[in-house]
C-alpha cells in the first residue's frame, strides 16, 4: 500500500519509480490520484465547515429562544436540519471517494528499491556472481525428474489427474519419504542454525490476510477459494455470488501469507526485532499452468510443499536482513551440494509486493538449465500499511510501520526434482545425499 502523503509530497518521484516498475501510464496515474485526493481533502473542507456551522447554529437557537425570538429559532432549526442533511449526504460521498482512492492505491505494486536494475522482464534479471555455487555435475544423458521418478514407480501423474486433475502427483516410498526428509532438514537447519521460530500455521485465510500481504485484489483469480458452510441459513433470497464471497477463505499460495498476518493489526515492540518465523506447509496456486508452461513433471504444480521464512523488522534492519534470508536460503543448497546461482530481479520482473528480490536458480541436469528454488523478497512498509502493522520505541512512541520480508527455505518440491537431477545413476536409481540419510534411516540410495 502506498502513503498518499508521500505522492502528494513528491509525485514526481513516485511517477519515475512506477515508471521503473513498467507501468506505462505513470503520469496518467499519478495525476488521477492526486486529482481524488484534491477532491476528498475539499470535501473534508467542506465537511467541517458545515459541522462547525452546525454547532455553532445549535448554540444560538438556545440564546433565541431565550430571547422570545421564535422567528429566529426556527429559522436556526431550519439551517441545522439542512445542515445535518447535507453532512450525512457529504459523508456517504467522502466514504465513496475514499474507498474509491483506497482501491486505485491497492492495485499499484511496490516501488522498487533504487539498486533494483530496470528491465521488461527477466532477461533484464542480473547475477550477483558473489553468491554463485558449485559446478556442474558431469553426466552423460541426464534424464528429467519425471522420467526418473516414473521409471523407478514412485512419481504417478496419472492417477493423480485421475483423482484431482492435471499437475497434481502421487509421490510412494522412497521419493514419498525422501520429500519429508527435506522438509525436515530445511526447517532443523533454519530453527537449530539460524534462529527462526517454527510454526505450524493455518492453511485456510481470509481476503483480509490476501490483502495484508498482496495477493487481493489484484491476484484474486490466481487463487483458490473455499467457501463456509454457513451459507443462506436463513432460507432467504440473499444473492448467493455475494454470500459467497462474504464467506469464502482461500488456500494459501505460500506460508507468507499466515506468517506476515501473524502481527496483523498489532504495534510492536522495537526490542523484538527482528522477529524471524518459519513454516513448512502445503501451497496452492491456480495459475500454475499458465500459458502451458512446465505440462510435464513437478516443477509447476497446483499443490506443493514449501519452508517458507518470514522476517519483521525495523526499516534500519531490513536490507541486513534481506542479505541474511538470502545466505539461509543458500546454505540448505549448499549443504545438499546442489549447484546454483543467485540473481536480482529486475523491475519488470519483481512480484507485486517486493521492493528487491533476489532469486535462487539451481541447476537441473536433466533440463540442461537453472531453475528458480527459492525468491527472497524485501518488501519495505509495503504489506505493514496493508496490514496497519507498526512499531515503538524504548520510550513508548511509535515510531512508523515495520518492514516485512518473505523467502522460500526452499520449495521443497522443486528442491526434491533437483536432487532426484542431480544425483542420478546411469542405472536410474538416485543417491541420497549425506545430510539428508539421517532422515532415510540410513537408507543411501532410491531404487537400482
């Protein structure tokens, strides 16, 4: 969300960052919000004075009718009933403009950080060769995750489809139980090592939490919606598509969205900052298939499993603290030997609520290419002003909204097709890397 304040202060500075962000009609925008908010402030103008009026004609009817003036106290009467009726008429405008100004503000993204490099899309992403891991694996005709999974009778897309439809998977025995390994070990290494807290969190959110961190309004067709059985239980002819949407929560896309909404709504104290939280949860997401990309295998899915880290922290704090994510994020890669790069995304390419976003591309044999396991997104006071989240000091005195930050630690799915690519034998059957084999129970190899 965007302080209005702020682009009424300096719209220039705010048309040239929606300008880096791609939106081509920057001005156009920009002019239209402040023209709204000229009209709401006149129309507050106008507000109080018809109240201050009002208050002041209430006072001298009294001192009228005391005097014996009838005349002139019910000339007075007059005004404030019609200056009662035009303060209800002009509230009920204000309430409009201001959800109308409201919802223009909530479908802008987050303006990018100055280092953010300009760009249309992500040819225009750059990689910070500092962060980059490992080599290559030599490998001969390195075979896809599915072909692998499938060959060995442990990855089932038809009968999935059979069950629920297209990109959804049936995971048996040792690819099943090597998935929960790495759940476990990314959420022993982020709780034991790096300090976050676990969770365990709900599944089922309100359009209000969407909203906190993004994902509503804009997004509101790239998700999935369940409905509350307390439906019409009046037995009345309430519109059902409004009753519905009134009682309708959605499944999470990322744990982002019950973490960052954990502080919802809540000033916080400046000394427990940053607040570091971690979950491993289901995710959905009903754009997966887009544009027909990714029809085979698991890398894009409407159901997955995901460790998602969450951070709070004070504006001071958060690009500290955005390189710190990162380095956890890497470390689960680094730990599983997992050969990987890690890239700024440009404007044209960051998500709707991040400010800077670095993403974790590990390299996938049998796609001959990197692929994205992990973003790792600072996003300012963007989601602290959609969710009212704000800080105090030592003293007491808040101080402004918190900066909040989200990163996968990692998609464990896609972390699961990378060591399937990555540790393949000629035979087909998959070694089990060394940190992972405590989890197997010692087990050193899936199949051959």
């Amino acid at each position: 969300m965007h302080d209005i304040r702020a682009i009424r202060e300096d719209p220039e500075a705010f048309t040239a960052a929606l300008k880096r962000r791609g939106l081509a009609d920057a001005q156009d925008l920009t002019a239209d919000i402040l023209d709204r908010d000229h009209g709401l402030r006149a129309l507050l103008t106008r507000l109080q004075q018809a109240q201050a009026r009002r208050n002041e004609a209430s006072k001298l009817i009294g001192k009228a009718k005391a005097q014996k003036d009838e005349a002139g106290a019910q000339s007075l009467m007059a005004e404030v009933a019609g200056l009662k009726d035009e303060i209800q008429k002009g509230e009920a405008e204000e309430r409009g403009l201001q959800e109308e100004l409201r919802s223009i503000l909530a479908a802008i993204p987050n303006l990018p950080a100055d280092d953010v490099p300009v760009g249309p899309d992500e040819s225009a992403n750059v990689e910070v060769k500092a962060r980059a891991f490992g080599s290559r694996p030599a490998m001969n005709a390195a075979k896809e995750h599915f072909e692998l999974g499938e060959a060995l009778g442990l990855m089932d897309f038809e009968r999935a489809a059979k069950v629920s439809g297209s990109r959804f998977v049936y995971l048996k025995a040792g690819l099943a139980r090597l998935e929960r390994a790495l759940g476990n070990f990314m959420l022993d290494l982020h709780t034991d090592h790096f300090g976050y807290t676990e969770m365990q969190t709900p599944i089922l959110a309100r359009e209000s939490a969407f909203f906190g961190t993004g994902q509503m309004p804009k997004f509101e067709m790239e998700q999935f919606w369940a409905v509350s059985g307390e439906l019409l239980s009046d037995g009345s002819d309430t519109d059902v598509v409004a009753t519905l949407r009134n009682n309708r929560y959605g499944l999470i896309p990322t744990a982002e969205v019950p973490l960052t909404n954990y502080v919802s709504g809540e000033i916080l104290d400046e000394a427990q900052l940053p607040f570091r939280v971690t979950a491993w949860t289901p995710c959905f997401r009903a754009e997966a298939g887009a544009a027909g990309k990714d029809t085979r295998g698991m890398i894009r899915m409407h159901q997955f499993w995901k460790v998602e880290l969450v951070s709070v922290t004070t504006p001071e704090q958060s690009n500290e603290e955005h390189e710190r994510m990162t380095d956890c994020a890497q470390e689960v890669l680094k730990r599983l030997g997992l050969h990987h790069r890690v890239v700024t995304l440009c404007t044209g390419d960051m998500g709707f609520s991040a400010k800077k976003t670095y993403d974790i591309e590990v390299w996938l044999p049998g796609q001959g290419r990197f692929r994205e396991i992990s973003s790792c997104s600072n996003c300012g006071e963007f989601q602290a002003r959609r969710m009212n989240t704000r800080y105090r000091g030592a003293d007491g005195k808040v101080k402004g909204f918190v900066h909040t930050l989200n990163g996968s630690g990692l998609a464990v799915g896609r972390t699961l097709i990378a060591v399937m690519e990555n540790y393949q034998e000629a035979d087909g059957s998959i070694r089990v890397p060394d940190v992972l084999q405590p989890y197997m129970g010692g087990v050193k190899k899936i199949g051959g």
